[in-house]
C-alpha cells in the first residue's frame, strides 16, 4: 500500500526533493529518486514500496556479520528494495537495482506488527533490518523498530550507512546493534565507481552516521568489502584502521574485512584469501579485533584482552562461546569465564 513519506520537500511545479540522504534527489511527478523506492506522485512525497519485505529469513547473528552482539543465537533478517548507492559488484543487486529499472520486485507487505509477530513466533529476540538498503525505508524502520522496542525486542541495522543527521538520529535512537559498510576511504570511489553522485557527499555522510552510532552507544561493528583495484591498496585500508581507531577504545569497534568475488557488473579477480590475512595481521597491531569473512575455513575466534583465553570459537557460521561468563547484575556485557575481566561482547 502506497504511503506518503516524512522526508520530503516540496519544490513546487518542478517536484519534490527527497532529503533522506546526502543525495537530495529532486525527483520529478511519477518519478523516483536514484534509490528506486521514493518517488513523487502529484506533488507528494510517496513510498510505493511501503512494508515490502523482499526477503524473511532465520540467520545466525554472525551471519550480519556481528560477533560481539549476542553471539551464537538466532536473528529473524529482513529484506528490502533499493539502494541509494550503485555498487557494481552488489551481492543484491536483483532487489537493490529492481525498482531503478523498473524490474518486478518479489516479496510481501507486511506491517510492524506481522513482524514483531513473526519474530515472537519463531522464538528469537533480534530483528536485522538487512540484505538491501534498509535506510531508504526510513519511515517504515522507525514504525517496526519503534513497536518491536515497545515488545522486547533488538533492531540490528545492516546499512550503508547514507542517511543525513536528522534521519540517521531517529533510526539510530531505536537502534541497539548495528553493522555499517566503510566501502572505503575515498570520496572520489563513494562518488563514482560507487555511485554515490556528488563528490564527498555520501563519503562525509557516512563518517558522520558512524560517528553518530557510536555516540549514541549503538553497538557497532564495521565492514570492508576489499575489492581488487579499487579500494585493496596498503594506504586505504590502514585510513580505514585509523577511523575506526579514532572511534574510541573500550569496547574497540570490529573491523570484518570481506573478501570479495566476482558479481553484477563487476569482473575482476577474487580477493586473495592470504592478503586479507595479512592485512588483518598488520592492522590488528592497532585495532583490537579485525575478523575476515568470505575465505572458507577461516577462524575468527576472539581472545580476552586482558589473559588471552578464547572467548568465543569460530568456524564459518559455527560459534562456541564457552569461553564467557554471564554479566554480573546490571551489567550488559558478558564476562571472561577465566579471569573474569570486562569483553565488550553484548549479552
């Protein structure tokens, strides 16, 4: 059911603007912006795509990925459609390019309360909002998260992080644990080969959505798709380092460096599995918890900052996390079952 949306201004015979994020589409009548789903109907700021959940499926919370928010349970992940960036390797691109291209969108209307229920009923207590760009239904995330706060539940965002202040604010507020792309350390990449549209904007905006989750006490955790040619030099990747670095110390941030392979339009290579592993090598030197994904067989297990046991065991999605011991009343982090020390992991 077509809905009428907040973040939208009225530009007068020439359209509306949509200013959700950095963009700032103007987006003529019957038209969208370059997100595919926020469009313009008679001088109205429209949501055609309004509770569309494009995909509902049962994961491990590594799978977001996050390893240090309730690890070895169970989350309830939705879908949605379109992206406000093009990426041209984009894992999703059937449902994120979709609406753009006038393609038919495959999925479901569901309400806040079908998915609160819905999550209720398999008996999990975490929703990711996820696989295409959340952000862009921005009106329909603070409806859900808003009920599924009021009903016990954690939002998890998994998000590119695109949004201006104002909106990001909002979301963020209701948002407990959340995953955000640094696709790279260049304006001039998030401009063009990304697709972000004018140079620094998107760029700025995301730097400032990460800031803004971290000062807000969102749990963050932060992840690099490294892509031969375009952002896998030394000196981006230690940039990267030096961000999150700069976010703060206890807890660190975790860094999930993500091999890539080939998808969409883009052709080159497969990120070396031994690369990533050297630069987790490298950089872990300055983070305190750097973790690869996409290379089969790799281990990601986290050690206690103060004695060294392992914590938490990782194989692929498989998790072990003997080595934690229950948070001490009032407490919202699990403990190191063998020294007792603080982890940062949440429980």
């Amino acid at each position: 059911m077509e809905r009428e949306g907040r973040f939208f201004t009225d530009e007068g015979e020439t359209g509306v603007r949509c200013v959700l994020c950095s963009r700032r589409c103007k987006i003529p009548d019957g038209g969208f912006g370059a997100c595919g789903v926020r469009g313009n109907r008679n001088r109205r700021g429209v949501l055609p795509f309004h509770g569309m959940i494009t995909a509902l499926a049962l994961d491990p919370i590594e799978k977001k990925p996050l390893f240090h928010f309730r690890p070895g349970t169970d989350i309830l992940s939705l879908g949605f459609a379109g992206c406000n960036l093009g990426c041209p390797f984009c894992q999703n691109w059937r449902i994120s390019r979709g609406p753009s291209s006038g393609a038919s969108v495959p999925g479901e209307r569901m309400t806040p309360a079908d998915i609160v229920s819905a999550t209720l009923d398999r008996g999990v207590r975490t929703i990711a909002y996820t696989y295409s760009e959340p952000l862009v239904h921005a009106e329909f995330l603070l409806d859900c998260m808003s009920l599924a706060r009021r009903r016990g539940l954690a939002n998890v965002l998994v998000s590119n992080g695109c949004a201006e202040t104002g909106v990001a604010g909002e979301i963020l507020s209701l948002t407990d644990a959340a995953n955000i792309d640094l696709k790279c350390f260049s304006p001039e990449t998030y401009a063009g080969a990304l697709g972000g549209g004018s140079l620094g904007g998107v760029f700025e905006t995301v730097l400032a959505f990460i800031r803004l989750a971290r000062a807000k006490g969102v749990h963050l955790e932060i992840t690099t798709l490294v892509v031969p040619g375009m952002n896998d030099s030394v000196a981006e990747l230690d940039a990267c380092a030096d961000f999150i670095a700069s976010l703060g110390t206890w807890p660190g941030v975790p860094w999930h460096l993500s091999a890539y392979h080939p998808c969409y339009q883009w052709k080159a290579p497969p990120t070396d599995p031994d690369f990533l592993l050297r630069v987790r090598e490298r950089v872990g030197k300055r983070l305190g918890f750097v973790y690869t994904g996409n290379i089969s067989g790799a281990k990601n297990d986290t050690s206690c900052v103060d004695c060294g046991a392992i914590l938490v065991r990782r194989l692929g999605y498989g998790t072990d996390a003997g080595g934690l011991a229950e948070p001490r009343d009032g407490e919202l982090f699990f403990r190191c079952a063998k020294c007792g020390g603080e982890t940062g992991i949440v429980a």
